[in-house]
C-alpha cells in the first residue's frame, strides 16, 4: 500500500489494440484525450499511438494501440487508472495484453 511518502516511480505502459478496433477507437477518441485532462498534471508523462507504419500525408495513421510514461506511487494506481479509460471500457486496448513495467527515464525531451 502507497502511503503519503512512497515516491512516485515512472511506468512504462504498452497497450496494444485489438486487432481491427481503428474504428473504435476513432469513435471515442475524444472521450479519451479529455479524460486525461481529468488527472493530475504529473500522471501523464508522455503518451501516444503505436503505428503500424509510418505517417503517410492525407492518410489516417495506422494506429495498432498506445505506449505512454505514466508518473504514480504503485502499479495498482496505473491499473485502477487505466481500467476506467474509455479505451477499455470501449474495447480499444486489448487489457489482456497491457503491459506495466517499472521505468527510470535518463532522458525526456519534447519533440
């Protein structure tokens, strides 16, 4: 259990889609980037699409799921988090094989 003074740690998070959920996930998207505005600022460190192939102009990207640094004190506070997106309570991200790994970031730099 995190107490007041458990540090927060870095988590790498991988959460890939289920296979042909594009349209589903096109469909809440909106829903997802404002749920995130709903969190502390320093929970979301970066995030974003996994592709399938790089951007083509004119073209929607290929997403195929997210990979994102997640700032909290336990992985139960990621796992409670992530659970309640839209992303998988609307089937986008296939749970099943989200993977949470403890991270330590040497670098992190804005594009």
């Amino acid at each position: 259990m995190a107490t007041s003074t458990t540090p927060v740690q870095e988590w790498l998070v991988i959460c890939p889609d289920f296979e042909g959920a594009l349209q589903r996930r096109l469909s809440v998207r909106q829903q997802h980037l404002a749920g995130l505005k709903e969190d502390p600022e320093w929970f979301w460190l970066f995030g974003g699409a996994m592709l399938e192939e790089p951007i083509k102009e004119g073209e929607v990207p290929k997403m195929a799921g997210s990979a994102m640094l997640i700032g909290a004190k336990t992985r139960e506070e990621v796992v409670e988090r992530l659970q309640k997106d839209v992303y998988v309570t609307g089937k986008v991200w296939d749970w099943e094989k989200v993977k949470i790994i403890p991270f330590k970031s040497a670098l992190r730099k804005p594009l």
